[in-house]
C-alpha cells in the first residue's frame, strides 16, 4: 500500500520524507553498492591472500585461485566505481 501511495504522492509532486519508501529503498541500495563495490577492501584482501601465501599458510594454487577471483571483482568494483552506481536515478520526475 505504501508503494503505491509513493507513486500517486510522487506523480502529484506531494514529497513526504519520512515515508518516502522509494528514498528508503534508494539509501539502502546506495550503502549496499557502497559496501559491496569497495575496492579498497577487495585490495585490502589481496594483500592478505599475499601475505598469507608468503608466511606459507596457503598453497601456490590457493593463492593463485584466491588472486584471480580478488582480481575480477576489483576490476568489477572499479568499473562500479566509474559508472558511478551509487547516485540517485529517479524515474518518476
């Protein structure tokens, strides 16, 4: 139901901040996207997946597969980055 005020409330140009479940849904879809395209954290972790290998504590496979899984999704996440995923996209006005 309070979707479908939102959409008759937005359409007449009526904003309620407090229950604007579309502002609602758009912040936690920006901290999602914040925490999970990161690349300081995946560089973080290939640093450790590093040293890890170097004391010896993983195998030259587990490394290599680590590293290449930690390579994609730093690539990812910095393409995230540049496309800028997080900003406000609203369709309605």
């Amino acid at each position: 139901m309070f979707l479908i005020d939102d959409i008759v409330l937005r359409s007449l140009g009526i904003e309620i901040p407090v229950f604007d479940l579309f502002w609602t849904f758009e912040q936690i879809q920006k901290h999602s996207i914040k925490q999970f395209y990161n690349p300081e954290k995946i560089k973080n972790k290939i640093k450790e997946n590093r040293l890890l290998y170097e004391f010896g504590e993983v195998s030259r496979n587990e490394y290599e597969v680590a590293n290449a899984e930690l390579m994609r999704k730093l690539k990812i996440a910095e393409r995230a980055l540049e496309m800028d995923l997080g900003s406000r996209m609203d369709i309605l006005e």
